[in-house]
C-alpha cells in the first residue's frame, strides 16, 4: 500500500508510507524488502500497533550519509512549548507559547511565555503540524519571522532556528 509522504514527527519525513500484509517475526525487522523482480525497494520494520511498514530506500539513501557523519539526523529546535488556540481574526487558529527554554532560540528573539504565533514567514498558522514539519534537517539555521500578537497587540520577531538538543 502506497501513501503520500509521512510527516514523523520525531525523526523527520520519510518519503512514502509503505504497509505491507504480511507477518514479520522480530529478528527480521530491518531486513530488506523486495519486489517481486526480487529488486529491494526498503527495508522491513514494526510501525504501531506492530504493522509491517517499509522505510523506503529514498528515504535510507537521503540519511544514510548524515548518520554515517554525524550519528544522527538533526532536527530544527524553537525552544518553545506550543499548544494550538483559535484566534480571533485573520484565519483563525494559531499556535500558544506555554514554556520557553530560557537558552534556546525562541528566548534569544524575544518570545515569552503568552504570545500568541499567528505567521511564520507571513504565511498563517493553519494547524500546529505544520510549524512541527517546518523543522526538518534543512531548517537548523534557517532565519525565520515570527509573527506573534502579545497582550492583543501584533508585532514581528526573526528567530534562528537552532538544533534540538540531544536529551
């Protein structure tokens, strides 16, 4: 079965969702996967509620190098606790600071505790899943504008994306 990308939050994007009908015992998992041409196309591994899933070779062949490097796959950092709220005006919905780490990016633009985000880079904030996939590999140092309303007034903030700690 064939889906469009999936979005792991955790780990980053992996490029297709591939679920296979089959039965894996435990020491297969990470094994490959192979077509019917006996060609591999990924490799086998236990998704939740222990569905076969496959990690697609696009996938393995775009991290592969970062994990041989670096041994691990980076993962863009705000600092901020969010929690989704609706909003009044604009287009509806945007994202709470509920917390801010006091050393990381968020604390060094200005956010605190209260505001409200309602763009990144002036596009509104739809849905909290998006600010989540904003912050893939690619994002770490990336330059970004916050727009936030605090205590009802509207103002801009650019904050650096850094890199999520290792915890």
């Amino acid at each position: 079965m064939l889906r469009r990308t999936l979005a792991e939050y955790a780990r980053g994007e992996i490029d297709a969702r591939l679920e296979l009908a089959i039965a894996l015992r435990r020491r297969a998992e990470g094994g490959l996967a192979l077509d019917a041409g006996g060609r591999a196309f990924g490799m086998a591994v236990f998704g939740p509620r222990r569905r076969v899933l496959v990690i697609p070779t696009a996938t393995i062949e775009r991290v592969a190098a970062g994990l041989e490097t670096h041994g691990r796959i980076a993962r863009g950092y705000l600092g901020l606790g969010l929690h989704p709220v609706a909003v009044d005006g604009g287009d509806g919905s945007g994202a709470m600071v509920m917390s801010v780490d006091p050393k990381g990016p968020g604390a060094l633009a200005g956010v605190h505790q209260g505001d409200i985000i309602i763009t990144w880079n002036g596009e509104p904030i739809r849905h909290l899943r998006s600010v989540l996939r904003a912050l893939g590999a690619d994002s770490v140092g990336r330059q970004i504008t916050l727009g936030l309303r605090r205590a009802g007034e509207s103002q801009q903030v650019t904050l650096t994306i850094g890199e999520r700690p290792l915890t």
